[in-house]
C-alpha cells in the first residue's frame, strides 16, 4: 500500500512516518511545502529507508497535485498539511484560508479523479470552540457543534464541512479526527510547550498569557500518531473521531511543570497580555475511538513531559537552527510590545 503524507515535514506529520515506517511495510511518500514550519532535516533518518520518498509542493497547486496523484497513485492520502498557529491566523488570516480550506478542498478533488480507498483529515478540537472553566463535567463529543472562534479554527472546521461534503455528495472514503494539543518531539518552538522548555533553557522571560488559567487537554504525540493509525485502517468511512486523553492542565500548571523539571526559577515567568478570542478550556471525550477501535493514550503528561524536555536538551542542533533564523524577527513581532 502506498501511503500520502502531506505537511509531513512539521510536528505531528514527521511523528507519523516515523511510526509508519516502524510498525508497517507501507510505502510512504511526504509531500510538504516546507513553509517555515516545516523542516526537511527532521526526515533525515526517514530519507534514509528506501520505502520513503519526499515531494515538495503546495497541497493548493491543483495543477501539481493533479500530476502528483497521476504519477504516485497513493492508497490513503493523510493530509497534516496546515498553517497550524493560532497567533499567526490572528495577524495574518489569508494564507490559513488558502491552505487549510482550499488545500483540503484540491486534495480531495485529487482523490475523486484518481481515486483512493481513504483520505483522512487531521482536524482539531478548536473547532469545537471552547467550554468554561468553571464547568469540569463538560467534554466535547463528536456530537458538539462546530463553533469556532480564530481565523485558525475557522479554516480547520471550514475544511471539515467540506469533508462531509464530499463524503455526502461524491461519496468519497473519507474520515476526520478531532485531537487536542499535542506535544513532543520536533515541535516547533512557536507553541506553548517547546517555546516555554527553550526561553527557560535559555534563561529568557516565559511569556504568559492572562492569568495563565487557560486550560489545554495534552497529549503526547506518539498516541495522536497512533489513534490515526487506526482510524485509517480500522476506522469507519464517513465517520469523526475525537482523539485525547484526559490531561487537562492549565497553562500556569504546565509553564511551573517545565521550570521545575529544568531546575529554573519561578521569577522567569512573565504574564503578558492575552490572546484575543482566547479560547478558555478544551477537553475531549474520547469514548468513540476507545468502543470502537480500542485506542487507549499510553503516555501520561508527568512521563510525556520528561520525555520531551529530555529530546530538547539532546537536538539542540534541531531548534537552535530554527531560532537563530526567521523565527527571530516573529518572536520580536509577536512578543515585543505584549
Ligand atoms: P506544523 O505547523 O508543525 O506542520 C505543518 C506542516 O505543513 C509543515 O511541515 C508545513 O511546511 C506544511 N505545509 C503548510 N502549508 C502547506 C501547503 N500549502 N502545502 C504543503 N505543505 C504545507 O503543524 P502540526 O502541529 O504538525 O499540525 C499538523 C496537523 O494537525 C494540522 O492540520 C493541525 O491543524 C492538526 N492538529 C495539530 C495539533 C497540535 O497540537 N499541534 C492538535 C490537533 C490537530
Ligand atoms: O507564548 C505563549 N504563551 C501562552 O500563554 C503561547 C505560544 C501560548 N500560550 C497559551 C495559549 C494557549 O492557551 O498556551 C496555550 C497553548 O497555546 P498554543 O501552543 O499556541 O496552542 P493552542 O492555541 O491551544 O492550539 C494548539 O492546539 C490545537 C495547536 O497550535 C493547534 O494547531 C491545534 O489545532
């Protein structure tokens, strides 16, 4: 079976084809665009294996996309591929509506004319929108109604409708997964938790939002890699998925976490003005995956986090290069005045 893998040069996507190319004898080929986002030396050890191939391109390129399926014809198209911050679609919403609705959009009409026994949508549970924090007995189903709140959420529920969409009217194979925030290796340092282990390593301010009392459901990587894993070969044509674990943590929670395993003093922290439209508390049920397909998290966040922190301090080469580049000027842009 030949497998596509699109943004699979970022976080979540790499972890994926690493763990494809451990436990099946699939064939894997990675489109990515390698926006800044995406960095084509975390595939080093991948490129290496002589089932994997990597193709840069736009997933919105109708025109190359069209020439990619006619050439790879892949099985199962997995399509990771999104500008994935929330901050950024705040500053900038365009280039989140062009890949992430318009992206998913040319994929799938790719799928219609070469045809494919599954596209799969790594989706989010932003587009859940958020629950209140003074209500812990509420949880998000598959059920819930979309209701987002950032230019980023909005794209990412835009594209699951157009899923939906061509499942109903084109009755195209399709599935949707819904995770919460992930966390790991190759993580890039613009989110919460590597931004926070690298500042503290560093010995920079941590820059908190609010109170820091948002709260983020955490999951480690590997489980998210594995519940689409299954859901590609086990799951349900038509059919969403929520995916996570339980591991509700405020941002303060986790930001204390990370200084306390690094050894760094609580005076780092620095509470800074709030993200507009911050989305108070995330936190999925994941019922459905567990009945139907038996998907379990492995990893708690108190092992995950150590884990973590542990791959930053040994590929320091990995983020280094990163913010000694362009990641300068957006750390000064998004950060300088807060
Ligand atoms: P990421 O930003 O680390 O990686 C995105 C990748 O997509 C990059 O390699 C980038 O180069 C590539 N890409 C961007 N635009 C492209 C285009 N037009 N064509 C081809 N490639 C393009 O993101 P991530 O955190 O790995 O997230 C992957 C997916 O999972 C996204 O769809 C995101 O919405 C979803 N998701 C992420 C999380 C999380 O916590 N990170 C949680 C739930 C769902
Ligand atoms: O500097 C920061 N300070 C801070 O307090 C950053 C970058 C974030 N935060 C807060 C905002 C959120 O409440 O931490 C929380 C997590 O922020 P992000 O890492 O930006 O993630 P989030 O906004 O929750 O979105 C993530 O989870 C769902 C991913 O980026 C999305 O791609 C995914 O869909």
């Amino acid at each position: 079976m030949k497998i596509l893998v699109t943004g699979g040069a970022g976080f979540i996507g790499s972890n994926f084809i690493y763990q494809q190319l451990a436990y099946h004898n699939d064939e894997i080929v990675c489109l990515d665009l390698l926006t800044y986002a995406g960095n084509l030396s975390t595939l080093d050890k991948a490129a290496k294996d002589n089932r994997f191939k990597f193709i840069k391109g736009d997933i919105a390129d109708r025109e190359f996309i069209y020439g990619l399926f006619a050439v790879e014809k892949p099985d199962i198209v997995v399509n990771f591929a999104a500008e994935s911050h929330v901050d950024r679609s705040i500053k900038m919403p365009e280039i989140f509506l062009q890949t992430n609705i318009i992206g998913t959009s040319v994929l799938m009409d790719a799928c219609r004319k070469y045809g494919i026994k599954r596209y799969h949508q790594v989706s989010t549970d932003e587009v859940y929108g958020d629950l209140p924090l003074d209500r812990p007995d509420l949880f998000f189903t598959e059920n819930t109604p979309v209701h987002a709140s950032s230019p980023y959420s909005a794209s990412k529920a835009s594209a699951d409708l157009l899923v939906q969409a061509y499942y109903r009217t084109y009755g195209l194979p399709v599935t949707i997964s819904r995770c919460s925030n992930n966390y790991g290796p190759y993580h890039f340092p613009e989110k919460l938790i590597p931004l926070m282990i690298i500042n503290a390593l560093n010995d920079k301010k941590l820059p908190v939002y609010g109170k820091g009392a948002n709260v983020r459901d955490w999951l480690y990587v590997e489980d998210h890699c594995k519940a689409i894993d299954l859901i590609i070969r086990k799951g349900r044509s038509g059919e969403i998925y929520n995916i996570g674990g339980h591991n509700e943590k405020t941002n303060l929670q986790v930001v204390k976490i990370i200084l306390r395993e690094l050894n760094k003093p609580e005076s780092l922290i620095d509470f800074v003005t709030d993200r507009p439209g911050h989305d108070r508390r995330y936190a999925i049920d994941p019922a459905k995956i567990h009945m139907q397909l038996g998907w379990l998290p492995e990893t708690n966040f108190e092992s995950g986090i150590k884990k973590t922190i542990k791959w930053y301090l040994e590929n320091k080469t990995w983020w280094e290069e990163i913010i000694n580049g362009a990641y300068k000027d957006y750390y000064q842009r998004m950060y300088e005045k807060r």
